[in-house]
C-alpha cells in the first residue's frame, strides 16, 4: 500500500511538472509572432557564437575554455561580434589601406571625407606602429576645426587608432603644408625654400610667406649709443649721414631689408676745437626684434662681418650698458681714426600671434644658409662644412633627429662610421637631404617593418635596417619593443598561433620565443611518423582565415591578452583544452572548435546492455531482489535508457512503465 502511494505521488509530480514547462512555453512564445524574423536578423548580423552569446546577454566573451577541465583560464575580453565589413570596419578598411604618407589620397572624395593622413609613425586599428591613412570622422575634424586658432594646424586626433599630437591631417592642403615642414625639420636642409632655424634651439621649421602671408615681420631694428659721426647705410636703400652718437641715448635703426642684408656703419671722430684733441670714437648697439616670449636681443659686435679698414673684426673698446644688457664697444683701429663696419642682417622675426611664432618661442629664425655659415648656428654650416665633409656633430644631429639612435650599427661614432654615412652607393658624396632621407628610411622600417613606399619589407631585410638604426637583431614579428607587455602586432599573434617546436627564424636558428604549444600534445600520425599539430587557421580564434586574411575582431581578443608569453599561455591552454584525453565529445567540441573549427568527431558505438537472469552486470551493482538501482556512472558521452516493463505481482496488479535517460557522463542515484 505504502508502495502504491509513493508511485501515485512520483506522478503527480511529473504532470505538475510537464503542466507548468508547457504555460511557461505557451506564455513565452504569445506577442512575439515575429520569432523567425528575428532569428535571420540576428544571424545576418552575428555569428553564431555571438547569438548564442547575446541570448546569455554575455556578448562581450568568446566562449570558456577548459576552465574545469585545466582550471586554467578563461576568454574574458570584451570583442565586436558584427562580422560584416561595414560601417566602422568598412571605413578602418578604407583609410588604412593607404599605408604611405601621400597626400593625393585626399583626391579621392570617400577618402577625404572619412579618413585623414598621420603623417610620422602612430598607430593604426591593430594598435601597431604604422603610417598613412586612420579613420577621421567628419564630426572628429570638425570640433578640431573649431578649437583651432590663427593659422595653426587643428589638432585633429583619429576616430581609430592614434597618431602623435600635430602630425594629423585631414585635407590635402593641410598634407602638403605639414609634409614640407616635417621634411624640413628631419632634413634641417637650406635647400627646402622656406626651411628656417629656430636660433634659440636649432630645430627647423618652415617660415614662408607664400603659405603663410603677413608671417615675416621684418629683420628687427639696431639700437646704437656712442661717441663721433656716424653714417648709416643698408645695402639697396639710401644712405643716412651725420648722425652725432650719444652715450646714454640711443640712435634707432630700422632694418628694411631681409635676411642676409648687408648694412656699413661709417664712424668719424666728431669735431674738435683748435686747441683739444678729439675723443676716439666708438659704438656700441643691440638688434632687438620681437618673439613668441618677448624681446630678442643681440649684442651688435655678434652679427659683425669686418672692419673694411683694418680687414679684421673692430677692435675693442671695452663694454657698455644698454637696456641692462652688456654690450661691446667698437673703435677704430689702432692709429686709424676711422672705422667702416659692415654688419650682416642674420635673424627673421616673425608674427607673434601666427603658428611659426610657437615653434620658436624665444628667439628670431635664421632663414637662410648665408646667414647659418656665418652664425655658426648649426655644425651643419660650419666653415668648410659640404658634401663628405660634415662634422661628426652634424651627422650625428641628423642620426638623431631621424629617429635612430646611438646603438645603431650605422651611428657615426667615428671618421670611419661617418665617411660611410656620407657616402652613396654609387661613391658619390651625399648632400645633407639625401643622408637625412637614408638615415628615415631605416628608421621608419625599424619601427614598422614597411618602407617610405608602403610596402612590406621580407624579416631579413627588416631585421637589417633595425640592426643598422638601433643595434636590435629582429627574429620573428614579436621582437618588438612591446613584445612583453603588448599588445602584440597582429603578425606576432599570428606568428605564436602558427609557432610549433620546429619553427625557425629566418636565420635557420631555433625561434628564441620557443614554441607556443605544448610538444606531448596532438600528435598527428602520418606517413612519416608523428607530426606536431597546432591549432589550425580553420580555428574560431585563429588571427588569420584559411586565405590569409586577418580577424580584426579575433586579433583584438588576442591583443588584450597582453605581451608574448601570457598569449602563449593562453593559446597553448585552448590547445591542451581541444586535445584533452579521456573527456566526452560535447564537452571537448567548443575548445576543438575554437582551435581546429568544424571538424565532425567520428561517430560513437551504439551502447548495448543486455540482461541475463533479470539482471546487468555485476559491474553496474543492480539489486536482484527488487531491480534497484543504486548507482551509475557513465565515462563515455553514450545516452543510457531504461525500460522498465510492467510486470504482474499479485493478481490485479501492475508497475507502470517509467523511462530513464541519463546523458553525457552524469552521475545519478535513484531507486
């Protein structure tokens, strides 16, 4: 009777149970009869991982690992789902398809709308050095358009990817503009028309009026104190005579002509009367012009060419004080009482308000070669300075200033280093624009294994060029400098993906980064014998499709997994995962997928469990007695059923016919 009123409640139970699953589902599919639309919108849009992601509301992850089969990690990292090569992904497509820094991409209008140029090495979508063309959106160039004062360059900032702060462009004006003042900065060359020297710090810009109207102010102005006449005359203007010096109050001069010009100070003794002896006469001066950060001032005798009377510089009068500033008496010669001093006009001052000004803060702008030779402002244009005659100062400026540095197996650390510097391929000797050209070059391959033209550079030739700017032998594409803490270039994560024990460099050594998978581990037997197996670009995690193209979405996942070693560890978890032993196939396929894709896995025997003398075997601990099953579990992924037929114990009554379904390795007690 107990046994009965056990049953009838087990029962009642499963049809409580099968009422309720079936409101819950008539109630979930009532007001949505749009399912079917739905599931195609959602499939032309994901992948099928990110469906199945967006139903859990976990888009952000790829899917877990063998966390409980290794308890090791888990994939974490926030990625796009949308596969689809539209929108974002079209315009990233578009604009860095321009890998060079050449301003006629603006002539193609999609390009100029939506792109823009980084014209120095930044970094693309991929978050690796790179050149060329980033995605800039219209409302991005706008709100910079609006920040941007006077006839300063807006500091435009890429949509994706990043580029250093003023070297971003977004039109082809604004590229040809930047482009000849980043030319004329890395080649500090004269020769460039409008290439300038800042005279407070050396560096070069562009100052040219063409471009840049109302930019030049003038040469600046003299201001003279003394003693005797004094006759003014800058070269192309009128002559001004009779001037009588002051002492304590000075004779102003306003320089008319430009840069390089030419201006003689005659000074005479002022008359005397019949019975004294004229004072010797002397001048001293200032030229002052304005700046970025006020007033320049040069004492006079600095900018002095010659005294044409003496064929020397002017001798020395002692010093002088004007606006608290120590300043060089003149005189004539000795046992001259004249003096013919010809000055050069060296300096170029600038409007303060305009962008030129801000590249040189606290000082005027040499302008010309004429005026750098006889300044001595740069090693550059030291007298006998040339072609294969350039100071070790000036090349190793150059060297410096185009991005290499001292390690560099190139750097012109001696005569021997610097003559091969100097040198063309031909055996002529270089001007300094060609050995700046050569030395950017290298550098730009160094930093991001492509050449000034855009194209992909072979790991030998990469690997030279890096060895020849820094000293760093390149191995692999992850021997970069961000190689330990990332993130890594989308070569390197495909590299690591690829990377089994028997890869070499290009070299023929041993890979120094060592393998990525673990050697005991899918073992493939071939004809051959066994051949290591890693994970495949079939994968759903590979970087890169069976084709060759690359998975942003995928490389982004593998880029925030840091430097070198940590994604190898994780690569080599997932293959460890996709290759346990001894693990059901269900549980084994997302892993397998996620490294080898859609394999199918050999179909398993059917189980078959046979009764003998109403009972299974031993092994499986049945009750002869009653049929009870006191435990089950099942190592192979098989579905198990059980029948058990009715079966008549005393007249009028019969046990009802109870399924049970075990699937996939559970553990399960009943009775």
């Amino acid at each position: 009777m107990r046994e009965d009123v056990a049953l009838f409640l087990f029962l009642l139970v499963i049809v409580s149970l099968i009422f309720l699953f079936y409101n819950i589902s008539k109630n979930t599919t009532e007001g949505f009869d749009n399912h079917t639309d739905f599931v195609l919108r959602q499939h032309k849009q994901f992948n099928d991982i990110g469906i199945s992601l967006g139903v859990k509301k976990n888009t952000g992850i790829l899917g877990r690992t063998a966390n409980d089969l290794l308890n090791t990690f888990e994939f974490k990292q926030n990625t796009p789902l949308h596969d689809k090569r539209d929108g974002l992904w079209a315009s990233i497509d578009k604009c860095e398809a321009v890998k060079t820094m050449d301003c006629n991409a603006f002539d193609d209008p999609e390009f100029s709308n939506i792109c823009g140029i980084c014209l120095d090495i930044g970094k693309n979508s991929d978050n690796v050095p790179a050149t060329g063309g980033l995605v800039l959106l219209p409302e991005d160039k706008r709100l910079a358009k609006d920040s941007a004062s006077s006839n300063y360059l807006p500091d435009y900032k890429p949509t994706v990817g990043f580029c250093p702060a003023g070297k971003m462009v977004s039109t082809k004006a604004e590229c040809l503009k930047l482009q000849r003042q980043l030319l004329c900065r890395k080649n500090s060359s004269y020769s460039l028309e409008g290439c300038s020297q800042c005279y407070s710090d050396t560096s070069y810009s562009i100052v040219d009026p063409k471009t840049s109207p109302g930019v030049i102010t003038g040469s600046g102005e003299i201001l003279i104190v003394g003693r005797g006449l004094l006759t003014v005359q800058e070269q192309g203007f009128p002559a001004r005579s009779g001037i009588k010096l002051d002492s304590t109050k000075p004779h102003k001069v306003n320089i008319k002509g430009k840069e390089a010009n030419r201006i003689k100070f005659t000074l005479e003794p002022a008359p005397a009367s019949a019975d004294e002896d004229p004072d010797v006469p002397y001048i001293s001066g200032l030229l002052n012009g304005d700046t970025g950060s006020g007033t320049f001032s040069s004492d006079l005798r600095r900018i002095v060419l010659v005294d044409e009377i003496t064929g020397r510089k002017p001798r020395s009068y002692g010093k002088d004080t004007l606006d608290n500033i120590t300043v060089t008496k003149m005189a004539p010669g000795f046992e001259k009482d004249k003096a013919i001093i010809i000055v050069i006009v060296p300096f170029t001052f600038v409007e303060t308000t305009m962008e030129e000004s801000s590249r040189c803060k606290d000082g005027p702008f040499v302008t010309t070669q004429a005026a750098a030779e006889f300044l001595e402002s740069d090693p550059c244009y030291k007298k006998g300075s040339g072609p294969g005659k350039f100071s070790l100062e000036c090349l190793q400026g150059i060297w410096d200033d185009n991005g290499c540095n001292g390690s560099g197996k190139g750097y012109p650390s001696d005569a021997v280093a610097a003559a091969a510097l100097m040198t063309g391929k031909n055996g002529s000797f270089l001007a300094l624009n060609d050995i700046a050209d050569f030395i950017y070059s290298k550098a730009l391959i160094t930093s991001t294994g492509i050449d000034e033209n855009g194209k992909k550079q072979a790991m030998k030739d990469w690997s030279e060029a890096s060895v020849f700017c820094t000293g760093r032998e390149i191995t692999s594409p992850c021997d970069t400098p961000d190689k330990n803490r990332g993130p890594l270039s989308p070569e390197c994560i495909i590299h690591l993906w690829n990377n089994q024990s028997s890869k070499k460099t290009w070299q023929g050594k041993d890979d120094p980064i060592g393998p990525t998978y673990y050697a005991s581990n899918a073992v493939s037997l071939f004809s051959q014998g066994p051949v290591e197996r890693s994970c495949q670009a079939t994968g759903t995690l590979s970087p890169i499709d069976p084709s060759g193209k690359k998975n942003r979405t995928v490389i982004k996942y593998w880029q925030s997994q840091g430097g070198v070693n940590n994604v190898k560890r994780v690569m080599a978890d997932l293959h460890r995962a996709a290759n346990a032993q001894m693990v059901a196939d269900d549980q084994l396929a997302p892993y397998f997928k996620q490294c080898y894709g859609d394999v199918p896995f050999a179909p398993r025997p059917a189980a078959v469990f046979k009764l003998a003398n109403n009972m299974l075997p031993p092994t499986y601990n049945i009750s002869t007695n009653n049929l009870l099953v006191n435990s089950l579990r099942m190592t192979q992924d098989y579905k198990l059923q059980f029948v058990i037929k009715p079966t008549r114990i005393t007249p009028g009554h019969f046990t009802n016919i109870i399924h049970f379904t075990f699937d996939d390795n559970d553990c399960c007690n009943f009775g």
